[in-house]
C-alpha cells in the first residue's frame, strides 16, 4: 500500500485499469488477488532493499518496479480467472466461436469474456429465446433458471395464458399462418412462433339454445343444439340463437337461402333452424269461428278460394289472404237474402234465408248489404222491374189472401218507383187519376176500392172531392178550353149541377192571380176558391190638394163579388183593378180642394168616387157597398207636423167641450141626487110615522084584551067592577105594562 501510494505520478493513471470491463475480474475472487498480490510483491521488495542497505538507491527503482509487476498481475489476475455464481453465466470469445459456461463455479481464461445472469421464470411465465447466429428461437417454460445457449438472446418473458373451462384461445403460427384451437382449463405456453389471436369465452347453450357455425375458410355452415358448450375452431364463426317456441295456434316461415324454397314451421314445437335457413316472424294462426270466413290467394298458381269457419288457418308461404281481414259470413233471417254477383261469369244468384251465406272465390254482394224482403201490408204494393227481359210485375199485399206479402228481388230485379207504397183508398172523398203508359191516357177512377195501378199504369195524382160552401164559387177550364162555373148557393147553380166534384181528366182549376198589399203592387196572391160575400179591402195611395200639399190616403172598400163570368172577362186582377180606378178617381177629386176643404169633406169625396162610375164595377162583375177614408196623413214632413199640430188643437177643444158637458152633467146628475134623497127621506118619515101609529094600536088592543080577559075571569069571584079595577092596578107588571104570569 506504501508503495503504491508512493509511485510516480505516471503510474496512478493505471490504477483506473483494474475498473475497466475487459480486467474485471468477476466475483469476489478477482477482488481478493488484486489485493494480495501487490501487498505481498512490496513486502518482499522492502526485506531485499533492507538487506542490502541499499535504501536510497533501490527504493525508489523497486517501488516503480513493484508497481508495474503490480499492475501486471492485476490485469493478469481480472481477465484470466473468473468466479461465477448460481444465476451467473460466462460467455468466452474464442478464436471461432463463443462458448457459454453455467455457474456456480470458477473459471480461468485469458479469452474476452462477458458475464450475464440466468432469467428466473415462474410457473405462470416462459421465456422466448432468439438465436442470433442462426436465427431460430425457442420457448422455455418456467418454473426454473433459464441459462441462455452462447448465441441466443432473450426475447421476451410472458405469462402463460390461464384458460378456465369455458374458455379458449385462438393461436397462430406465425410461419405457416395456421390457426389452432386450445381449450381451457390449462396454461398456455405459446410455442416460439405462435401468437395469441384472442381469448374468449365459449359459447354456452342451454334446452333452447343453439350456435349456428360458419367455417368462413370454406363456407360450410352448420347448426349445434343445447344444452352444451361449443368451441369454435379456428376458422369459425358462431352465431348464437334461441330456438322459436311455437304453441299450438303459432307458426312462421322458413327461408332456406340456398334454394329459396319456403316452408310453414306449424306447432307446437321447438324449432331449431338447419344450416342456412332464416326464419320470419312468428305469426298467430287466424281463428275462424262457424260465421267467418277468409278469401285466399295462391301467388304461384293463382287459385283462390274460400276457407270457412271453424278451423285455424296457417297460411303457407305462397298464400295471401285478400282484403287482410276475417270477414263474416251472412247470417240471414227468413225475411233477409243476399244477391251475388260472380265476377268472372257475371252470374246472379240469390240467397234466401234462414241459412248462413258463404260466397264463393269470386263473387261480391251485388247491393252491398244485406237485403230485407219487401214487407207489403194490404194496402201497399210495388213494382219491380226484371232487367233482363223489361218484364215490369206488381206485388201488393192483399195479392196473397193474407192480407201481408213479402217480396223477395230476383238475380236481375230492381224496385221502381223509389220502393213501396201505399194504394190508394178511392172512397166517396177521393178518386185516382191514372195514365196508362202503354196507351198514354188517363182515367179517373171513383169506384169503392183499394186501387193498385197496373204494371204499365201510373197514379198522376189523388184528387179530392171539390165541395163549395155557399159564398164559395170556383172555374174550371174544361178539355176544350171552356169555363164552367160552380157555386156553393143553390140559387146561383145550374139545373142538373152538383154542389160538390171531382175534377175529370184533362180538367183544371182556373187560378186568377190578383194583386195584394195596400197599396197593390205585388201581384202573386192566387185565387182558386172565390168568396162571394161581401168582404172588406184596405187601400193606401198619395195625392195632392189643391194648395199642392201631398197627402197619403189610406180606406177601404166594402164590396162583392156579383158577376164571376163577368169578372173572369173583363179582368185577371179585380182587387188591383177596383184600387187603381179608386186611386185616379180619389187624384181627380183631391186637387179640386184645398187641405181645409179635404179635411171637412173628406167623406163626401170618398162617396162621389164611387158613386160616378158605377157601371165600371159592375162591367168587373162587382158591387161596391161602400168606400171610406180612414186615414190621412201629410206625405212631407214639416206639413205633417203642422197638420199634427191643427188636429191636437182640434183634439184638445173638443175634449174640453167635452169635458165642461161631462162636468155640467154630474153637477145636475149630484142635484138629481140630493132632491130623489130629500124625497126618499120624507117618505121614510112618513112610513116610520105610520109605522110607530099602527103599533100603538095594536100594543093598545092587546092591553084592552088583557084586561078584559083579567076583569072577564074575576067576575064570578068579585062582583064588583071596582074591586076588580082595584085589583088590576095592584097586578107586578112586566117591563112594557104587560102582566106577569
């Protein structure tokens, strides 16, 4: 140690030497001998120097020679001898090649050398060796050292793959590209040249369920059923379905999609599909109880037909059923039918109940609903056609005997005449007018009877019997064009003439259409009926006075009509021609006066209207009992205000006048009063007076039969008148003087 310490500056840079990595010498031997060894060369370089007592010559010299011999031996010692452990390993470069030597051990080699240590694998993990000389690898599987060759190299350490029961692992050689399966439970070591495509679970199939595994490298399919556990391969695509549960009245299509072919699946089942084939939606079978039915189609062959009730329908794949629905068959009562039309053929049929109707593939309802026999009472009928051949035929209900009929349409039948209807009751007040459509005449029919019109007759009309009150007139047009004229009064009617008809064909009722309102100026009330009695009309029109003030007139007529032929001949409007003659007369007479005078003789003007030109109301068949103004007023305003005012002042003298009379009169009527009462009071007086006198009287000859009846019966006992009288006057009185009992 003091020599090394003493050495010359140039030596310390060898020191660093002994740290190099080509003269380390491994372990803790290498440590050791360079140690010992220089300790030991300057302990015998220090005895020589003592010895010869050459010590300030030598010791310098020895000590440069002890360290160069020291760091000889120390390069010497690190490359040449080396100690290994347990885990270690030394790999020697020889002239060729390279050799591995395995610890634990000593090993002494003047070779370059490198130490490594031994990779500990676990039970879980494995080792990938590469050689690098020839490229080839390796898999060492733990527990244990794993000690490398000379030219290998660790590549990696995973952990083995832990696969359970229903797991596995999919594997693939990365020379070839194979592909393997392994299935758990184990660990997995991958081989050097496998490599983990995945992990998962396997497929678990329980009572229902299924796999469907398609090999994607061929193409094949195929179909595994639970309950089990299913491994794929590595090729293998698993898809994972539940088998269909069908209950009795279920089913479904299955596609097969390789041919295209389809089949019903009916249950119940359980239905587990093969390779390729593809199941729909599971459906419900269509329940038909006995009144339903369904019209179905066959798509391939084009064959329909009706499926009746009561059954469940599974349709197959080809069937479709038109319209989408249940339909009802017709449950017909024994007044209903059915008409179908085949739409094929076009032909008719009828259906009458009680039965319940299915129709054929082709056929429709002909009327869209069930029909109701025609129910005919005895007094109704109808008519029905036959369109196939025009044969026309009438049903009523008094045809059977019965009384009631029903009429049941045939295949090519319809109603005229908008149904049935009632016949028609020909009594002393009715008669039916008829038209025979084959020969185009009418006929009035009066005979008693419940008339039903022939097959080719039609009833114009039910024409009541015309009865005329005694101020009723009425004109009738007959087929030639003539007026006759009927009336009510027997007076007024012709020999042979009845008071009441029926209108025969081609006759009419003349309607003469006159004019109404007050003033006349709409023509639309129609007359048929005349009335003969004297009857009033109202009128109103303007005309103006003299002193050119405008006055509204209103009156009326008392009139009647006297002559009918002659008012048909002279004129169509009576009441407008009797108003517009009224109105010029009335504008002639006006405007000779002034207002004044109008509203004193107002109603001698209105008697010489009528009366000048008589003879124009008797040339209209008319008389004219009277005509009166009841009205007038000023057609402008401001005149009319006046005119207001004239008549309120008139108005309000008057009632004064009337007033002061009707004052007057209860003042006289007041003194009548009180003289009749003196009067009475003395009469009264007089008969109290006579009154009280009479009673008098009479209280006097009662007092006198008393006392003679009181002196008549004492005489025998007392004779004497005085003693009597005596006795008498000492008699109890009662109030009055009468005596006590």
């Amino acid at each position: 140690l003091a020599c090394t310490s003493a050495a010359s500056p140039g030596d310390v840079d060898a020191a660093p030497l002994s740290h190099h990595p080509q003269f380390q010498m491994p372990g803790q031997g290498a440590m050791i001998l360079s140690i010992l060894v220089p300790s030991t060369l300057g302990v015998v370089g220090t005895a020589v120097a003592a010895h010869f007592e050459l010590v300030p010559v030598v010791v310098p010299v020895a000590a440069a020679l002890l360290a160069v011999l020291m760091l000889v031996v120390t390069v010497v010692a690190n490359r040449a001898v080396h100690f290994l452990g347990e885990d270690e390993q030394l790999l020697i470069e020889g002239w060729v090649e390279r050799t591995a030597i395995n610890g634990p051990g000593v090993k002494v080699t003047f070779r370059p050398t490198s130490v490594r240590n031994a990779t500990t694998l676990s039970a879980t993990t494995y080792a990938r060796v590469i050689n690098m000389k020839d490229g080839s690898a390796r898999v060492v599987e733990g527990p244990g050292l794993l000690f490398l060759g000379p030219y290998e190299q660790l590549s990696s350490t995973p952990s083995a793959i832990s696969l359970s029961t229903t797991e596995y692992a999919l594997v693939k050689n990365t020379q070839d590209g194979s592909e393997h399966v392994v299935q758990g439970a184990k660990l997995l070591f991958l081989g050097a040249y496998e490599e983990l495509v995945r992990k998962a679970t396997a497929v678990s199939l329980s009572n229902t369920g299924y796999a469907l595994v398609h090999n994607r490298l061929t193409g094949e399919q195929s179909v595994v059923r639970g309950p089990c556990i299913v491994f794929p391969k590595p090729h293998d695509e698993i898809t994972e379905g539940r088998a269909v549960s069908l209950n009795s009245t279920e089913y479904l299509y299955v596609t097969d999609s390789l041919t295209g072919e389809r089949k019903v699946i009916r249950g119940p089942c359980v239905w587990f599909p093969r390779p390729f084939e593809v199941s729909g939606a599971t459906r419900n079978a269509i329940t038909l109880h006995e009144d339903e039915y369904l019209r179905i189609r066959d798509t391939t062959s084009g064959r329909r037909w009706i499926q009746k009730g009561k059954t469940l329908v599974f349709l197959e794949p080809t069937w479709e059923v038109e319209g989408d629905e249940v339909r009802k068959a017709w449950s017909l009562k024994a007044y209903e039918y059915v008409r179908l039309l085949d739409s094929v053929s076009g032909k008719i049929t009828v259906a009458r109940g009680e039965q319940v109707v299915f129709p054929g593939p082709d056929e429709e309802l002909l009327d869209g609903e069930v029909l109701k026999a025609i129910d005919l009472k005895v007094h109704e009928y109808v008519k029905v056609i036959d369109q196939a051949t025009g044969v026309v035929r009438v049903e009523s209900g008094s045809s059977t005997g019965t009384g009631s009929n029903q009429v049941f349409l045939g295949p090519h039948e319809k109603v005229l005449d908008g149904g049935k209807k009632k016949a028609v009751e020909v009594d002393e007040s009715h008669a039916v007018l008829v038209r025979d459509k084959a020969t185009g005449q009418l006929r009035l029919v009066k005979e008693k009877q419940l008339f039903v019109p022939g097959p080719n007759e039609t009833i114009e009309e039910v024409r009541e019997l015309i009865r005329l009150a005694d101020h009723e007139a009425m004109i009738v047009r007959s087929r030639d064009g003539g007026f006759q004229y009927f009336y009510g009064s027997e007076e007024k009617r012709k020999d042979g003439q009845a008071r009441s008809f029926f209108l025969e064909p081609y006759e009419e009722i003349v309607k003469l259409t006159w004019s109404k309102g007050r003033r006349r100026e709409n023509r639309s009330l129609c007359i048929e009926r005349f009335d003969c009695r004297p009857q009033f009309m109202s009128f109103e029109f303007n005309c103006r006075t003299f002193d050119n003030v405008e006055l509204v007139l209103e009156g009326t007529f008392f009139w009647e009509v006297v002559d009918l032929p002659a008012m048909v001949k002279s004129t169509g409007d009576t009441s407008g021609d009797l108003c517009n003659h009224a109105r010029s007369q009335f504008i002639r007479h006006v405007a000779r006066v002034t207002l004044k005078q109008f509203m004193d003789e107002s109603h001698q003007i209105a008697k010489k209207v009528w009366e000048e030109d008589t003879e124009f109301y008797k040339s209209r068949g008319v008389r004219i009992h009277s005509l009166e103004v009841t009205r007038y007023q000023c057609a402008d305003q401001s005149t009319s205000e006046i005119l207001e005012q004239i008549i309120q002042e008139t108005t309000n003298r008057m009632n004064r006048l009337s007033q002061a009379e009707s004052e007057n009169e209860v003042s006289l009527f007041r003194t009548q009063g009180q003289i009749e009462q003196e009067r009475m009071n003395g009469d009264l007086l007089k008969i109290q007076h006579e009154h009280t006198t009479e009673e008098a009287m009479i209280t006097g000859r009662a007092e006198a039969a008393r006392i003679a009846a009181f002196m008549e019966g004492l005489k025998d006992t007392v004779p004497k008148d005085e003693v009597r009288a005596s006795m008498w006057q000492g008699v109890p009185k009662k109030e009055g003087g009468s005596v006590g009992s």
